[in-house]
C-alpha cells in the first residue's frame, strides 16, 4: 500500500526557514516522480516543485524559484523541500505527491499524481 506521511510544516517568521519531509512507504520512491504541491485558504492546489524519477529533473513555480529546493534521498526512501526567506504568502497546506512507476518527466500539476499525502501545515507570520 502506497503511503506518504509529510512533516516538518509549522510556525516562522517571514524570512525563515522550513525544511518539509516527505516518508514513502509502500514502494521504492526510486522509480516514482515526486511532486510538492500547496493549497491556500479559497484557492486551488498549486504545484509548487516537482522531481522526475527518471533523470532528477526538477520544476519549480516562479513564485518560489531561488527560495525553495527539492531533492530525494532514496536509501531514505524521502523526499524534501527545504524553503528558505518564506512569505507570508507561503503560507498554505502543503501535500507530497507520487506517480509511478514511470520514467516519464513529471508534469507538475495535479491530475498528474495519483498518490497523495495527509498534508502538513506551514504558516508564515508577518
């Protein structure tokens, strides 16, 4: 059964840093395409970063470029997106996603990903 448990979300000031796991379990993350995606209060999902399983390709949305990376350890089976100089319009719920196995190049966006997390929340005070 395919699993994915975020953690890590919480409490900064803008400016600070957040460091968001995501733990697979189930599968081998190898030879899935991982995405890390948002939602805001009244607005839609967004695809904030995603990573393909086939050559590491990453995607990021331009209102995060520079600030946020993702990146896989596979002998942890995980997945993680560390955000640095947060926003307060970071603030959102923040879901892991996987599709696989595919070595096809993640789309990031949702009706891409079949497998999702519980999400973890991240707020960013002013």
């Amino acid at each position: 059964q395919v699993q994915l448990v975020e953690s890590g979300g919480g409490l900064v000031h803008t400016g600070g840093s957040l460091r968001l796991s995501c733990a697979a379990s189930g599968f081998t993350l190898d030879y899935y395409a991982i995405g890390w995606f948002r939602q805001a209060p009244g607005k839609e999902r967004e695809g904030v970063s995603c990573i393909s399983s086939s050559d590491g390709t990453t995607y990021y949305a331009e209102s995060v470029k520079g600030r946020f990376t993702i990146s896989r350890d596979n002998a942890k089976n995980t997945v993680y997106l560390q955000m640095n100089s947060l926003k307060p319009e970071d603030t959102a719920i923040y879901y892991c996603a996987a599709q696989g196995p595919t070595t096809v190049q993640a789309m990031c966006v949702r009706p891409f990903f079949g497998y999702w997390g519980q999400g973890t929340q991240v707020t960013v005070s002013s």
